[in-house]
C-alpha cells in the first residue's frame, strides 16, 4: 500500500526493497522472502513499519518454496523489466 516501498500481499510485505547511501557510494538491496522463518518477525517491528506484517512465497502459496527454485525466473524477470543484462561474478572474463 502507498507510500511503502517493496512488495506487499494485503497488510504483509513480501519483498523488502532498499538503498543506502553513504561516504559517496550507493547500495541497493532487496529480499524477496521465499522460504523465510516468519517467527523471527514476531520479535522486532519489521521495517519500522507498525502494525504491518512480513509473509513469504511459501506462506502465500502453502507450500515450501526454495530460493533456488525462483531464482532464474527472478533474474529472467528483471532482466526483462529493467532492459539490461546481468552478470554473475562467478561467469568467467
């Protein structure tokens, strides 16, 4: 819902969306939760953000979802969104 950022399913986030800037750099995250404990949520406000809640894919879709399982069309996905092309650090050259 508006104005928060990431993604969300109802009141609950999914994805976490961030950047950070300091000391003239800038980083960019972001945490899709797959398959993510949510009991560890119960302790802290999760991004500061009262009254809100934190779901994963597994929760969402009642079955366990692995990271390895989304990764490729994840990358795939934003590949396409954003037009670019990505490149692991472990591709050799």
């Amino acid at each position: 819902p508006p104005p928060f950022t990431g993604v969300w399913m109802g009141d609950s986030k999914l994805c976490a969306i961030g950047v950070h800037c300091g000391n003239h750099i800038t980083s960019h995250g972001l945490a899709l939760n797959c398959c993510t404990d949510l009991t560890w949520f119960e302790h802290i406000v999760p991004c500061g953000l009262e009254g809100k809640g934190v779901t994963s894919l597994s929760h969402e879709l009642g079955q366990h979802v692995a990271v390895s399982h989304v990764l490729e069309p994840f990358l795939d996905s934003f590949q396409e969104v954003f037009e670019c092309t990505l490149v692991s650090s472990e591709d050799p050259g």
